[in-house]
C-alpha cells in the first residue's frame, strides 16, 4: 500500500514537470513573436515617416487648390448676381412703363428699389461691362422718379378741392376736412421713397405746398375781401364798433384750416420736414392776410379818429391767432407778427396822434359860443375814452410796450418792435388799468387847457370862460359817470376837480365885482363904535356925515345896478343843471351874507321908500333862489 502512494505521487509530480516545460514552451514562442512584432512597428514607423515627408507638400497644395476654386465659385457667384440685373432689367422696365397707378403702388415702390439696389451693386463693382447696364438702370430711375411724382401731383390735386366756404365749419363749430386715411397712407408711401432718396431737399414738399397752398388761399380770399369791405365807412363820423369788422371771422377760418393743414402734412411727411413743409403751404394765404392787413391800416390811417380802435381790435385778434397757431404747430409766429406790425404801428402811434388831434381841432376853432355852450369835441373825446374800454386788453398791451407816458409825442415812434404781443401781454392787470387812466387823465387834462386857451381868445369875459370850463367839466364827469370808465378812473379826477375851482374862480371874478361896493368903512377912533349886524339902522345913520351917506347911497345904487346886471348874464349863460347850480349857490355865499350885513346897517337910508334900497333880505333871497 506505501508502494502504491509513492507510485501515485511520482506520476502527480510527473504530470506538474510536463506542464510547467508546456507554459515555458508557449512563454519562448511569446517572447520570439513580441521581439518580431517590435520589429515590424520599427519598420511600419520608418515606412510613416517616409510616408509623411513625401505626403506633407501635396496636402499644402491641396488646400491652395481649395481656396482658389472657392474663390472662383465665389467670382462666378458674384458675376452671376451681377448680370441678373441686366437679365431682369425688361422685367423692371416693364413695370415702370405701366406707371404707380396701373402696377400698384407698392409693386412700383418695390421695383424702383430693385433698380436702386442693383445699380448701387453695380457702381461697386465697377466692371466695365456693366457701364451700358448701369446707364440703362439710371434712365429708369429717373424715369421712375419722375412718374412717381407726378403721380403724387396728380393724386394731391385730385383729392383737392379748389377751395371750401369756411362759414359752414366756423359757424357750425365743426372741424374742417382732412384727406383720407387711403390718401394720406398712398401720399406718405411716396414720400417716404422720395424723402429717402433725395439728394437735396424733398421735390414733393413744394408740390404739396403749390397744391395745398392753393386751396387755403382760395377758401380764404372771401373772408379776406369781406375783411376790407367791411371797414369801408357809410358815413365819415361813424365810431368803429367792436366785431363789426370781418378780421374776426377770417382769423377764425384761418386758423381752423391751419391747423387741419398742419395735421395733414404730419400725416405724409417725414417729422424733419413738418415745419418747412408747413410754412411753404401757408406762404401764399400768409401773403395775402399781409395785404389785407395792409388795406386797413391804410384805412385806419385815414380815418384814424373814429377807427383807430379798428387797429386795436387787429392788433388782438392776430396775436391771438399767432398765439393758437405756435402752441398747436410750433411755426408761423415770426411771419404772423410782420404781418401785423403796419397796423400794430399804427395803434401804437394812434394814442399820441390823438392828442396831437384834439389840441389842433380845438386850435382851429374859428369861434366858440357867446353863451358858453359846451362844444362837440368834448363829449366826442370822452366819447373816444369810452370805446377805448372796448378794447382795453389790446390797449393795455400797447401801452405797456410803451410805457407809462410813452404815448406823448415822439416818445412812441422811440419804441418800435418787430416783435408780436405774447397772450401774457394781453391780461390787464393793475399796471395795464393804471396806465390806460394815466392816459385817460392826459387826454382831459390836454382837452381842457386846449379849451381854456381857446377860450381865453375867443370869448369875453372871465365869467364865460369860467361858464365854458364849467360845463365842459360837468359833461366829462357826467359821461365818466355813467359809463365804464368810472371803476378805472374813480379816485384818479384830481386833476377834473382842478379845473373846476378854476372854473369856479374865472366866475366869481364877477360876483367879487359886486362884493366890493358893499364894504364900509367903519372908523374905530370914534367914542361910539356902530353896532354892526344890529337893526338899529337909523342910530347908525345918525353918527354918519352926510358925505358919508351919500357914499352909502352910492353903494347901493351901484350894487344895485351891477347885481342886476350879474343876475341878467347869469341867466343868459346856457349852463349845465350842475354848473347852474354850483355857480348860483357860489354867487349866495359870497354875495348875500354881505348883503344882509349891509342893509341891516344902511338899508334906513332912503326910509323905506326904496330909492336907493332895493332889496331887502327876502326879496335878494328870492332873487338868489331863482338863479337855481
């Protein structure tokens, strides 16, 4: 059994011996092929190399070859679009042949910038070939151009009408008429070509103003004559009256049409071309406003007393105008205010020029009534005064460009502007009612010492001249009273109030005549002193002379004869109720206490027979009541 175990492990190790010589074997034969393979890789990375250095210049030129056929496919591409032009040049010129109308706007539109863009392509290229081509492209440009403009002018003039009656929408209140939202789309189609393409200044907007202007001028130029005819005078003294003229309702129209115009223009033009466009269309109806405003400042001129208020009235109703306008467009002030100027001018000197006037009518005056009748030009003066307060916002707007006083003469023409009154100038505030009194004051004060000097030459005595003064006063008090001017010229009459004392003294000069032949002499020396004021007349006789009675006589005799004589004139003056009474109540005070003072103390002289005497209190009394 141990025999059969030694046995059986011998062939085991046997059995080992064999495999370990099999894996040794197979471990040679690895070895021999790696070494073979690693000598394959040396002669496989010899055979790159050798690959590569022969390989590396035809890659290079390869990729030359490469970009020199993608340029050649490019230039050929190039070429290709080059000539398409030219290849569907007929089709182009097909379409603009048939014109914007038959082709379609936007077809039309959209060929002309086909031409454009190939021509353009064309000038960049600059091959010699094409110069036939381009010359071809251009002609149809232009020729497009061209019938694109005259199918703007046409279709303006179309859609125009020759002109509209502005009455219809101003007295309606109803906006004018705009062009169609299809105009105004196919219009600013157009444009927008034109605009983009011009080389200058847009064709179309002088077209549209030609077209537009037009009609704006031809819708107004009625409201424009009516403007002038309805200034003209039936009869010469005729006072302007405020609205009676047509420059309101043509102001009116101008602006309503203005401002429709401008929405148009915003609506076809291009935002950089509103204003331009918008001062060319209103050129020629602005030139004929100028001419109208022309006529009537000649005519104001001519009529400048009874219609310089017409100047006022322009004056307001223009800067109004030009104020709306800016703030609706921005435009059109600096036109509007030449426009106005002449006439602005003239308001302006119309203030000085009137008071020059009343001094040279009243200076003219060949003879003024005996009996100390007011004369027309005082009432007419205040008359002016109180149309004045009709136009107070214009008038106070010129004033105080002028300044308080600018209005004397010379001082206005110092203070000429070209410039338009703002709509600020136009609120009356204190400094615009303070300075229309100041020239309310000047123009009295001018009138009544024109009368007074007139008078002084003209009328006898100072008792008519204080009559004359006295009822010229009253009736510009009365007139001031009764009227607007009152709240502008309450507490400003200091001036009136001084040429009533005058007044008031030119008439007592007389009754001081008559005072003077009731003065005594009292003699103070005496033991007995008279009792003045006492009724013991006959004692106060008694201590008189007979030369002094006999002057008393006198006294009364000759204050008898010049009081008479007073109270004759007194009632052949044509006074004013005021004046009447004013003066009569003067001539009691300064006459009657004196009288009675005198007769108490000499009225015994004639004793009662009434020789010398011939009043007593009651009866003088009586006479001065009657003088009321």
């Amino acid at each position: 059994m141990a025999v059969g175990l030694a046995n059986g492990c011998h062939a085991a190790d046997e059995e080992a011996r064999a495999e370990v010589d099999v894996l040794n074997s197979r471990l040679e034969k690895t070895t021999q092929l790696t070494k073979k393979i690693q000598a394959c890789l040396g002669r496989l990375e010899a055979t790159g190399k050798s690959v590569r250095d022969v390989s590396g210049p035809l890659t290079g030129e390869t990729k030359r070859l490469q970009i020199l056929g993608n340029n050649i496919d490019g230039v050929i591409s190039a070429i290709e679009r080059l000539r398409q032009p030219a290849d569907s040049k007929n089709d182009e010129e097909a379409i603009i042949r048939l014109g914007p109308e038959k082709a379609g706007l936007s077809s039309y539109l959209n060929s002309i910038k086909r031409l454009n863009k190939a021509l353009t392509d064309m000038k960049t290229s600059n091959l010699r070939a094409n110069q036939q081509t381009m010359a071809d492209l251009q002609r149809l440009i232009k020729s497009g151009n061209t019938q694109l403009e005259s199918s703007f002018d046409k279709m303006l003039r179309a859609e125009t009408p020759r002109s509209i009656e502005p009455l219809q929408y101003t007295t309606k209140n109803t906006p004018f008429p705009l062009l169609t939202e299809d105009q105004i789309s196919r219009l600013s189609l157009m444009n927008s070509y034109v605009s983009d393409n011009s080389l200058s200044e847009n064709p179309l907007i002088k077209m549209y103003a030609d077209v537009r202007g037009q009609y704006l001028s031809q819708s107004l130029v009625n409201l424009a004559y009516a403007s002038v005819n309805t200034a003209k005078k039936k009869s010469a003294d005729a006072i302007y009256r405020s609205g009676t003229n047509g420059i309101g309702m043509y102001a009116q129209a101008m602006e309503g049409l203005f401002v429709a115009e401008y929405d148009n223009i915003c609506n076809v033009f291009m935002r950089q071309d509103w204003g331009a466009a918008f001062q060319m269309t209103c050129q020629a109806p602005l030139a004929e406003l100028a001419r109208t405003i022309r006529e009537l400042n000649n005519h104001i001129k001519a009529h400048l007393n009874t219609d310089c208020y017409l100047a006022y009235e322009v004056t307001e109703i223009m800067s109004n105008l030009s104020t709306n306008l800016e703030g609706r467009t921005g435009e059109l002030k600096a036109t509007l205010a030449a426009a106005l100027k002449p006439v602005r001018e003239t308001g302006k000197s119309s203030l000085a020029e009137l008071l020059d006037d009343t001094k040279r009518r009243v200076g003219g005056m060949q003879a003024l009534p005996s009996d100390g009748s007011p004369v027309p030009i005082v009432s007419e003066t205040v008359q002016r005064l109180q149309t004045m307060v009709d136009f107070l916002r214009p008038i106070s707007s010129i004033m105080i460009s002028l300044g308080d006083g600018g209005w004397q003469s010379g001082a206005a023409a110092n203070t000429s502007t070209d410039g338009i009154p703002s709509l600020a100038s136009f609120d009356i505030g204190a400094d615009g009612k303070e300075i229309f009194a100041h020239y309310c004051t000047d123009t009295i004060d001018v009138l009544m010492a024109a009368l007074e000097q007139k008078a002084r030459v003209l009328l006898k005595g100072k008792s008519l001249w204080g009559v004359f003064l006295a009822n010229s006063v009253t009736i510009i008090e009365r007139m001031i009273r009764d009227s607007d001017l009152k709240p502008l010229l309450e507490g400003r009459l200091s001036n009136l109030e001084g040429w009533r004392k005058k007044a008031k003294a030119y008439y007592a000069d007389a009754s001081k005549d008559v005072s003077m032949h009731l003065f005594d002499v009292i003699h103070t020396n005496r033991s007995q002193r008279p009792h003045s004021g006492s009724n013991e007349s006959a004692s106060i006789l008694k201590g008189l002379s007979s030369k002094d009675k006999d002057s008393i006589k006198a006294k009364f005799q000759q204050f008898n004869a010049s009081f008479d004589e007073l109270v004759a004139r007194h009632k052949t003056y044509s006074m004013e109720k005021e004046v009447r009474q004013m003066f009569a109540k003067d001539m009691q005070q300064m006459l009657e206490p004196l009288y009675n003072r005198f007769w108490d103390r000499y009225h015994e002289i004639d004793k009662g027979k009434g020789k010398y005497v011939k009043y007593d209190k009651s009866s003088i009394a009586a006479v001065f009541m009657s003088l009321f």
